[in-house]
DNA sequence: GTAGGGTTAG
C-alpha cells in the first residue's frame, strides 16, 4: 500500500465485498495509510468517519496512529490531539507511537511547550517509557530553536535513561549545528558518533557540506564531498542541490552549471529543488533567456513547479525589471492555490513598489484583502515603502497605524522603512515619536537608516539634540567596530 | 500483514 496503489487497494476491497468477505482493521489500516501517503487526507478521514459510523470496523491502535499521522501531515495537530482523547474514551489505550507521533509534530510546527506537555503526560500520568524516536524528535525541535541547554540536558536525560543516541539523533544535531554556521561544532559531532561507534551517513554528510555551503566555503564543501565518496558513499541528488545552491548564492553559475550536468550522467534525475536552485541562480546574474529555457525543461522533464518555484521566479522576473512578465505569470496562474500565498503578494507588491508602479501595489494589496488572504508584516512594510518611494507619506503613516489595529505590530524593518522615507521626503513630524517607541521595543537602526539620519544633522535639517536618541539606536555590529 | 524520528530551493 505504501507503494502509492491505493487504487488497486480499492479494488481489492471491492473483491472481498463481492465474496462477502468482511474485510478486517488490517486490511483498513492499509487502506487508510494509503489514502495519508498520498496525500489524500480528506478521502482518508471520510474513511475513517465512516468506519466508525458504519460500525465496518471497531478502529485499533494501529489505526489511529495511521489517522493521527495524516492529520499530524497536514498540521492538524488540534484534531490529532482530539483523536488521542477520543482513543481513551473507547478505551483503546494510546501507545508510545500515538504520542510520538503527535510530539514529532507539535515540535515541527514549533510548538515546544505543547511538545513538552504531551511528553509529560505520556510518561508521568500513562507511565509510557519514551524511546530514542521520542527524544530525537524533541532534541531537533529545541535545536532548531537554538535551544542548545535544553537540548543537551535531554541528551543527559537520555544517557540517564540508558537509551543512545543514533545516527539521526546525531545527524539532527550537525544539521542544527550547520545551519547555525556552526561548523566546527558540527564536525566535532560526526567525531563523537565516530568514538561511539556510530557510522555517519549520507544523510549526516549532506548535512555539513549543506552547512559549508551556506557559509560559502566551497572548497571545504568539495573536499567533505570527495571525502565521502571515497568512502563509499554515493552522493545523491540533495548532496548536488546543496552544491548548486552554494555555487550560485555564490555567483558561481558556471560551476553550478557544470555540476548540474555532472549529476545527470552520474544518472541522477534533477527534482524540483535543483531546477528551482539553478532558476534562482540564472535570475541572480541577470540571465533570464536562459531562465526560461531552463523552466521549459523542467516541465519537458515531468517536474511540477511547485510553490516555492513559482515564488522565485516571481521574485527573479521582478528583479530583472521584468514587472509586467511577473504580472502576467500571476494572472494566468489565475485563481490556483499557488496565487493564495501571501509570499507571492509580497514579493510582485515589492516588485511594483520599486518601479514606481504604487496603483498596480494598491491593487495587489486589495486583493489579497478581498481574497481572504491575511497580510503579514512583510505585506505591509513593502506596501509602506512603495507609499513613501512616491512620497505619499499619509498613506504610508495610515497603513503603519493599522498595522496595530490589526494584531500585526511593525517590526524594527517597518520603522526603518518608515524613517527612511519620513527623512528622504524632508518631513519630520513624527520622527521623534518614532524613535522613541523604537527604543521602547528595544530595535535599532540599521546601519542605512543611521546614516542617513547623520547626514540629516550634518546639513542642519535636523537638530543635533537628536544624537542622544539615535545613540541608544545604534546597532550592535556598529558598536562592536572600532572605526565606527 | 497495518503505526512514530534525521538532509536540499523563498
């Protein structure tokens, strides 16, 4: 069933039906766990309703688990919870796999303190032992959130409780670590699996040549490569990703190139990722023909542009002056889910701004508004500053105020954005106002916006007994350099 | 015979 044949499941279950022979919970689990791995997460849970009403079947363990994890996969971690009530009311006693299915989720989406609650329960009140899947998924979850302390006291924990870390215990902590920057740290990780007798994989190796990439550090990047295989592992396609997307952030594209060539006659098919890494890195050096050629191939090739494509090509067109491309791209994506993402309204709201197209802005920003769709902060900053770009301050300071209103306060970027245009304009009214509240919230200035607003003073439009303000707004890399 | 954890693009 995990072999995405559900259909022929069906089939099957059609059979016994006909033979009137009374498919049991097994044959259902499978059926259902079908339906999850396909992503059929509504026909999966008006199977699992009508199991229950029909009384098809009494649902075991087994079979909630299932459920549970295709609501946990689709971020219905409220309903999965309900569904672990729902099992101790009928009696059917949650297992360790119930819970972790739900902790493993809960950490995912960020939600640490109800990750941590659940734990709780499930061994002080059910009594249930955690096991190592338990602890990784917690210990990824806090390092993800840098909560390195936490992290390594559950690691105690664990060696407490006699159970050992594994090799994706492991690999979770050199991903942390890497995509930190910290990469010593990381390689220092893969040094104490290797004492513990641990043997790193591919997956911990795309991990740190993922961490040097990121860093830029290419060589590096290429010696772990050569490193691994010769040690006998074969790179795959994520390995090569990492790579493209390290050589063209690194305006490397020949090299990306050369590379994305080499791992199709190594006989690994480009996936969605490595089309969409090598696009962004066409885009970044103004190569846009050859983006699009690309994107004609991606599709020759059977791979569906996914959202996150379609949101760099948005943002690649845009930043190549090519608005009215990236326009018409949204219009005749039309209603498709990909244009209800509030990423791509920011993104052409953006693009709008910086060509001085504020009406095409006004109109992106309505209908987002008309389409339900919630604006973030992202939205609004980039609305405020195409307003002030075409000086029109009123409307920018009336947005900022509703941002308020709206439960979405302003970040640090939206004041900035909102002094810079205040100052560009040479209108002064609420610039001390401003700051203040800055300070407040304990923002700074960027470095720009400070020394725009040095400039200011120097030429006397502002008072200098604005330093004192400015002084508690300097950013923390500034004051650290010594010629500052 | 069915259920849980680690890697890549904004």
């Amino acid at each position: 069933m995990q072999l995405y044949r559900t259909k022929d499941g069906f089939a099957l279950l059609g059979c016994c039906f006909r033979r009137a022979i009374a498919p049991d919970v097994y044959i259902f689990s499978a059926l259902l766990d079908g339906l999850v791995v396909e992503d059929r997460i509504l026909e999966a849970e008006m199977l699992f309703k009508k199991l229950i009403k029909q009384k098809l079947c009494e649902p075991d363990v087994v079979m909630y688990n299932t459920m549970i994890k295709g609501l946990c996969k689709f971020g219905n971690n409220v309903t999965a919870l309900a569904l672990l009530r729902l099992m101790e009311q009928k009696n059917c006693k949650p297992s360790i796999v119930t819970y972790s299915t739900i902790i493993d989720s809960l950490c995912k989406d960020k939600m640490i303190d109800d990750a941590f609650k659940l734990f709780k329960e499930m061994v002080s009140d059910k009594g249930i032992l955690p096991d190592v899947i338990t602890y990784n998924s917690l210990i990824c979850g806090l390092c993800k959130f840098g909560h390195w302390d936490e992290a390594s006291k559950m690691l105690k924990e664990m060696a407490d409780e006699k159970i050992s870390p594994n090799v994706k215990t492991f690999t979770a902590l050199v991903d942390a670590f890497c995509k930190e920057g910290k990469v010593k740290e990381a390689e220092a990780v893969i040094n104490i699996m290797i004492e513990r007798g641990k043997v790193p994989n591919i997956v911990t190796y795309n991990s740190l040549i993922d961490g040097y990439c990121l860093r830029g550090e290419m060589s590096k990047a290429r010696e772990i490569f050569d490193s691994m295989t010769l040690r006998g592992l074969v790179p795959n396609v994520v390995t090569y990703n990492s790579l493209l997307n390290g050589y063209c952030k690194n305006l490397n594209i020949e090299k990306a190139e050369q590379m994305f060539h080499e791992m199709t006659v190594k006989g690994l098919k480009p996936n969605v990722v490595t089309y969409t890494t090598m696009l962004q890195g066409l885009f970044q050096v103004g190569r846009c023909v050859a983006a699009r050629k690309l994107f004609d191939e991606m599709h020759a090739q059977g791979q569906i542009p996914n959202e996150c494509t379609y949101g760099i090509v948005l943002d690649g067109l845009c930043n190549n002056h090519l608005v009215e491309d990236a326009l018409s791209l949204f219009h005749l994506v039309g209603n498709s889910k990909l244009n209800s993402n509030i990423v791509v309204y920011n993104i052409l709201i953006d693009g709008a701004g910086k060509y001085g197209k504020v009406d095409i802005a006004r109109v992106l920003f309505q209908g987002l508004i008309d389409k339900g769709l919630q604006p973030n902060v992202r939205t609004y900053t980039v609305m405020i500053s195409c307003f002030c770009q075409e000086g029109l301050l009123g409307e920018a300071k009336l947005l900022f105020l509703k941002m308020n209103e709206s439960g979405c306060p302003p970040n640090d970027v939206t004041y900035r954005v909102l002094l810079q245009g205040y100052l560009k304009n040479q209108h002064y009214d609420d610039v001390v106002m401003l700051l203040q509240e800055m300070v407040d919230r304990g923002y700074s200035l960027g470095a720009s916006t400070l020394s725009l607003f040095i400039d200011h003073i120097a030429v006397g439009l502002l008072d200098r007994s604005m330093l004192k303000l400015l002084g508690k707004l300097v950013p923390k890399e500034l004051m650290d350099d010594p010629s500052f």
